[in-house]
C-alpha cells in the first residue's frame, strides 16, 4: 500500500526587499496575489486537512504571521538558497528535491474545489496536463540551440528524434516515484549551473518552462515513464483559453489555474476577489487591510472606500459578516434542491442528461483501435514509449496513453 500522499505549496520572497507584501508576483495588484494565495491554501485545507508549506523566512512573514493561513506545517527551508530573480521555478524544484515521500506539489494560483481521484493520487507520476504547443517551445527551443547551451541526455535525444515539442504543466506536479523526482531535480539544477555563464543570452523567464516543464517531459520518455495528468486532454493552446472561468464555481468548474495573463485581466482579478470575499470574508478583509498599512491596496476602490480596518475589528460587522455567511448558505441549499427538482422533472419527462450518445469515446473502444492494439503488442515486446511511436507511426502521447490505461 502506497503512503499517504503529501499536498505542499512553494512561495519564495527574494529578502531585503521594501514591505514584502508589496508583491503582486505578476499579478494586477498585490491584494489580489495574496488573496490567490489565501484561495489556493483555504480551498486545499478544506479539501485534503493537511497543506504544508516550503518558504523562506520572509515568506512566512507574509502568509503566516500577517495573513494567518493555515498551513499545518511551515519548512522555512528556503532561506538556505540563492538564485537569480528570473528564475522563478526554482525555488519549486528546490522544493521538489526535498522531498522524501509521495507528493503533490500546488501552485499557489491554483484553486481546486474537488478531490483528485485516486488513480491520480496513486500513480508515478503526475502533472496538471500535457502542452503541445508545438510553435511555443520550438521558438524557445530554437533560441537556445542557438545560443549553444548545454543540454542533458534526455534532452539531446528529444531534438535528435525530431519529434514535436510537449512538456508537462506544473500547475499540480509530484507522484509517488521519489527516485524519479531526485533525478529530476538533478538534472534541472545541472541545467542551470552549466548554462549559467550564458544567462545574458538567454530569455530566463521562457527558460523555466524548459528545466521544470519540458525536462520532466524528456526524462519520463527516457525512462519510460508514464504521467497520470488532471486533465487527460493535451492543450494546445498554451493560452489556456477558459480556465478561469469563476463564473460556474463550484458547481460547473471544478479547477482554476489562473496562469498567464489571466493575472492581468481586472475582471478576472475581481471574480477572485469576489470569491474569497463570498467564501472566507476573514481572510479578504485581512489582505485588504494588511495592504492598505502599506498604501499598495487598489483592489478596495471595486467596492467603494470602506474602512477595512474598522470591518476587520467591529464586533457588530463580524455578527453581520456571519448572519450573511448564514443566509448564503441557506440560499445555496435551495438551489440544490430546485436544480434537483428540475432534473428529476426532465427526466420523467423523457429527457435525458449528459453528453449526446456517441459523442465520446469510451476507453475500451480506444483500446479495440488497430493502432492501440499495435501499441499494446509493442509494448509487451519490451520496446520503449519513443521506439512504440515509431514503430506504430503514432505520438508519444498515445503511447503514453495506452500505457496508462492497460497498466
């Protein structure tokens, strides 16, 4: 029996810095990057009881001793390294190498409002999903093949293969195989320190993507490793085109990454507002006050000039906070019924619920496939994902696919 999986977060606050709450981390505004922060850790203690933290000293001054989230356990074992600010993804795989048990590692942009299954839970490996924006990472590819910096193994042999680009989102990123995990981590700080020298002609933002990403991608192919995704479908449209939809939480969606430019979009930024506000108006009305100490807070003018301060201490705006907590509660509990009401209704009536008949293909029909057949007896010849590809003339996703769901 596999060990309780871990679920940890990563948040690094480069010292000596002006106030350290005056971060907005790429967001819009610094109170709506730590209200991501409070949302991600909040919805992930709700769900799974246990959230531990890895930061570095000032980190923990922030989340911890300012914003009160509860994390059950808090490793200010970030202090010990050094890094250039650019390379943001570091400190995550820092994190990563630490690890000694079956982890998750979450974003702290990422908000889930269900329980990952257990075959995710369980498995090897696991990331958020596949990306195959093949035109992304060969421009990024292409840049530093240019520039001559050093690759390793796995790597040199993806671009001899010519096969298209893909690499993993670590939006959710871990599993069970530590071993994996230590020759990761490894090998991406080997990228690093041996490219250093040529830092100044490279994109260090776009090269994260490469030695957290597109490495894992390499190395589980090298290996021969599958990875269990959240989302089984590749993306391929790195824009990630409607996952940010707060608009249907929590009954239609289920999982926010708000990655990329979707920390920039003011009415993005106030529906996550609105939804910490909604669901922990505790913790809201502390990041607003903690922000405006420092003058930074722009957030507040959405809702007109409150005293925040005034709000987070009144004891009779705590009982008016509840009562309102009270009454959306009980407002949800009927729309629950009436929408269950309305199905039961349609039912009766002939309807039916779900996808068109036929609209999906089920697993086993994958499976009765000629060419999934083909994959099946290649692989149980020993051959590995990228000879498997070859061989039936499919990608390594599909391999990889097969893999996963005959295992």
């Amino acid at each position: 029996m596999k060990n309780k999986i871990k679920i940890i977060q990563t948040l690094y606050i480069h010292p000596g810095e002006d106030d350290p709450i005056k971060n907005s981390m790429g967001f819009l505004a610094s109170e709506v990057n730590w209200m991501s922060w409070a949302l991600s850790c909040l919805q992930l203690k709700k769900l799974y009881g246990e959230v531990e933290l890895y930061t570095n000293t000032t980190g923990k001054e922030v989340l911890i001793d300012r914003l009160n989230l509860p994390y059950t356990k808090v490793h200010t074992v970030l202090d010990e390294i050094k890094y250039e600010k650019q390379l943001w993804a570091f400190p995550k795989v820092y994190t990563y190498s630490l690890q000694q048990q079956p982890f998750i590692h979450i974003d702290g942009d990422v908000f889930m409002w269900e329980k990952m299954n257990h075959k995710l839970l369980n498995a090897d490996l696991i990331a958020q999903n596949i990306e195959t924006d093949n035109g992304f990472y060969t421009k990024i590819m292409a840049r530093l093949i240019e520039s001559d910096i050093w690759f390793n193994e796995s790597i040199k042999q993806q671009i001899k293969s010519k096969a298209e680009y893909a690499a993993y989102n670590a939006g959710i990123f871990g599993g069970n195989d530590i071993a994996f995990f230590k020759e990761y981590t490894e090998q991406a700080f080997k990228l690093i320190t041996k490219n250093r020298d040529r830092f100044n002609e490279m994109d260090l933002g776009k090269f994260n993507m490469i030695y957290e990403q597109y490495l894992f991608y390499c190395l589980a192919l090298q290996f021969d490793k599958p990875v269990e995704c959240y989302f089984p479908e590749s993306v391929i449209d790195i824009s990630y085109k409607g996952f940010a939809n707060f608009l249907e939480v929590p009954y239609k969606t289920k999982f926010i990454h708000m990655l990329g430019d979707y920390k920039r979009i003011e009415d993005v930024c106030v529906m996550l507002a609105k939804r910490l506000r909604q669901d922990y108006p505790e913790y809201y009305y502390r990041i607003i006050a903690e922000c405006k100490k420092t003058s930074t807070s722009q957030l507040f003018v959405y809702y007109g000039a409150y005293n925040f301060n005034a709000q987070l201490e009144n004891p009779i705006w705590k009982m008016i906070s509840s009562v309102m907590s009270s009454l959306y509660e009980m407002e949800l509990q009927n729309i629950k019924e009436r929408t269950t009401i309305g199905r039961m209704v349609y039912v009766q009536n002939g309807g039916i619920l779900g996808r068109p008949s036929g609209s999906n293909e089920s697993e086993l029909k994958f499976l009765q496939k000629e060419s999934s057949q083909q994959i099946i007896k290649s692989l149980k010849k020993g051959l590995t994902i990228r000879e498997v590809s070859k061989v039936v003339n499919v990608s390594t996703k599909t391999v990889m696919k097969v893999k996963a769901l005959i295992a």
